[in-house]
C-alpha cells in the first residue's frame, strides 16, 4: 500500500502515457485494418477515411465502448490473491499496456495487420504467469476468447458471402444492374443503419445512464435505419449511368452506386471498431486509475471515467493518420481484388459481427473479422481469387502475436517491479 502511495502520481502519468501509446498502435494498425475495405475498393481516400474514423471511432469508444472494456481490465486475471500487494496488478497492467504498444508499433511498420486484442491479452496473461502464478489466469475466460477468434472470422465470412450472394443475384445478374442497384440500394444502406444502431442501443450505452427496453431499441434501430436509407437514396439516385465506362466493365455504373453505400459502411466500421477496440487501449489504463484512485483496492468495482474514453479515442485517430496506411493497403488490395460491391459486402459483414461481439462484452479479434470478410467475398469468384500467400502471411504473424506480447509483459513487469519494489 505504501508503494501505491509513495508512487500514485507516478504509476497514473505512465499509465495515461502508455494507454495513449497504446490506442495509438490501435489506430495504426486495427483502425487500418477496419478502413482498409474502403480505401481498397476505391470508394474513399485515405484522407476521408482519416476523417471519418476520426469521427466515427471516437463515437464508437465513447457511446458503446464501456461492455468491452469490464472485459479486459477484470475478466483474464483473477486479481483477488494479490490484494495485500495492489502494486503488483499496477506493474502488471502497465507492462501489458507498453508490451503491446511496442509490438503493434513492429507489426504496424512491417504492414501486418494484427490483432490488438491478441496483443493486450496475450500481455495481460504474460504477466499474470510470471507476476503472480498459473492459477491466477481465468483460463475458461482465456477458452471462451480463444475460440471467439475462431468463429468471429468464419462468421464475418459467412456474412460476406451471403450479402455478395444476395447482390449478384438481385442487382448483378439482372436485365438492367443499374436500375436494380437504385432500386435496392437503400434496403442496403438501411441495413447498415438498422444492425449498427440496434446492436448498440441493446448493451452499450449503460456509462451514459441511458436504458432501452428491447421493443424500444428495435423501434429506434427501424427509425435510424430508415432516416440513413433515405440519405443513401439521394445519394444513389445522384449517380448518373456511365456507359462509356460500362464499354470496358460492364458494372462500371453499378460500382459507382455502390460509391456512397461504401461511405455509410465505412462509418459503421469505425463506429463498431470503435466500441470494441478501445478497451485494448484503456482496460489496463482504467484499472490502474482506480487502483490508485482508491488507495489500492483491487477488488471494487471500477468505474470507467469519461475522459478515459476520450484520450482512448483521440489515441486511435493520430495512430491512424499517422501511419495507418501500411496495414490499409495490405487488407485493401492484397488478399483479393476489391471494388466497391465487395468492399461493402466485406465492410457490413465485419461491422455486425464486431459490433455483436462488443455486445456480448467478448474481445474478439476486428483484424480477423476484417480479413475473413475480405477472404468471403473472394470466395464468392472462387479460391483462386485469394493471394493465398499474403494470408498465410498474415496467420503467421497472428500466431507469433500472443506470445510476442506475454514475453515482452513478463520482462517489463519485472523492469518495474526492480524500479519500484
């Protein structure tokens, strides 16, 4: 307790310094990961997808980011045996914080595109084993994880290549595409609008002391859906056929209707990235806070500052502005070869499955829910229009991601713990 109070201000200047290193290995490499769809398909600029996840993420973490975050900072440790010594989970939370900041910042520069959350939990628990024992690590949670990771990319493919199904068979394959595509357009925008608002009025927004019923939140998912279908409409119906462009590719004008769709998708990315991804980033931050805060309780329930969630997402922005690009074009142009239909296949089936996960307070992967989405619109040509090479490339460094992180926890929890102990 002494070391808590000795050194408090301390250990919460590293932690905000770390969280801020953190979120910013988030926006550099997961955040990439989300816009890549849309910067690969053509559909935005790396510029305006810059902006729209500077808007959208930071939306993400501060509405309906706080589920996840419960998640991270209590549910992959048991804390409890280490309540007489709190600056323990203190060395520990702050050696996972820049553990994982240090090996997104390596992957991010080398164009992987990692898990985060592989990265924070595989720290967290890398700490746990050398800090505090075996036993400490809720290894039924740790299995409930793990497997997440596997059925969260095979859902977002599935997804994806039931709504590329759907489009080649309404819009694609019909006697006049264009026509079809302005007349379907905007159920697939209101799609957009209705999955992500309803998912999110159902869990997410408990910090904001705001409660819906179930039969409330299905009414205003309708409405807010509804109200971005008839934005999408006008949007849709601006675009003007091509046939010039339609000579040389017969969808050219298709694609082009599916311009302003990708832009609803892309928002809804962030959006949903946003709530799930943030807790990567301030679970470990908000634990050392309260820890200091309540002059070293480690058992209390936490509560989640609202200017944690703020630097949260102001983090995730400069990373992604700053050296987002690597990973985007590894997603958006390597795996397969994006245009703007499968890129919102892609995008929508990767926005409902994070923002599912995020709900259920699950930290499941958005890099692997990215790239099985990408991965099932390429199945919907057939497997030889996946670079199977670039994918194997990318399990590769997955699987090197979980231990990456324990190893360079365990080393900094014992750098700390030879500073201040």
């Amino acid at each position: 307790m002494e070391i808590i109070s000795e050194y408090g201000m301390i250990f919460m200047v590293m932690a905000v310094i770390f969280g801020l290193y953190m979120t910013w290995g988030i926006g550099a490499n997961d955040v990439a990961n989300a816009m890549g769809t849309s910067v690969g398909s053509g559909a935005v600029t790396v510029k305006q997808a810059i902006l729209i996840a500077a808007v959208f993420e930071f939306a993400g973490a501060f509405i309906a980011g706080g589920s996840v975050t419960k998640t991270i900072r209590k549910g992959i440790i048991d804390p409890s045996s280490i309540t007489g010594s709190p600056e323990l989970l203190v060395y520990g939370m702050l050696a996972a914080l820049l553990a994982a900041a240090i090996w997104l910042m390596v992957a991010s520069y080398r164009g992987w595109p990692v898990s985060t959350t592989h990265s924070i939990v595989g720290a967290i628990v890398g700490f746990a084993i050398a800090g505090i024992g075996m036993d400490a690590v809720q290894w039924g949670k740790i299995g409930q994880i793990a497997a997440s990771w596997i059925v969260s990319p095979m859902l977002g493919g599935v997804i994806a290549l039931v709504l590329m199904l759907s489009i080649r068979k309404l819009i694609l394959n019909a006697e006049n595409p264009f026509a079809k595509a302005k007349t379907y357009g905007p159920f697939y925008v209101f799609l957009v609008g209705f999955v992500v608002s309803l998912v999110t009025l159902f869990k997410g927004l408990k910090h904001l002391k705001l409660e819906f019923s179930m039969g409330e939140s299905f009414v205003i998912a309708v409405i807010f859906g509804g109200i971005v279908a008839l934005i999408g409409r006008m949007m849709i119906n601006r675009v003007q056929v091509d046939e010039a462009a339609d000579r040389d590719f017969h969808y050219a004008s298709v694609e082009k209707a599916f311009v302003p769709m990708m832009i609803f998708t892309a928002c809804a990315m962030a959006f949903a990235h946003g709530s799930n991804d943030v807790a990567n980033g301030i679970g470990p931050l908000a634990a050392v806070i309260s820890i200091v805060q309540s002059g070293g309780e480690v058992g209390q329930k936490a509560a989640l500052p609202i200017w944690i969630l703020v630097l949260g997402g102001a983090g995730i922005v400069v990373g992604l502005a700053t050296m987002g690009w690597k990973v985007m074009q590894t997603i958006g142009t390597k795996i397969t070869e994006l245009t703007p239909t499968r890129g919102y296949c892609a995008t929508l089936a990767a926005a409902t499955t994070v923002v599912l996960a995020s709900k259920t307070g699950l930290p499941v992967s958005t890099t692997h829910i990215a790239v099985g989405a990408v991965m099932g619109v390429g199945l919907a040509r057939g497997i030889g229009a996946l670079d199977l090479r670039v994918i194997g490339n990318i399990v590769i460094s997955w699987v090197v991601t979980l231990p990456a992180g324990g190893i360079l926890a365990a080393v900094f929890f014992f750098i700390f713990k030879g500073i201040f102990g």
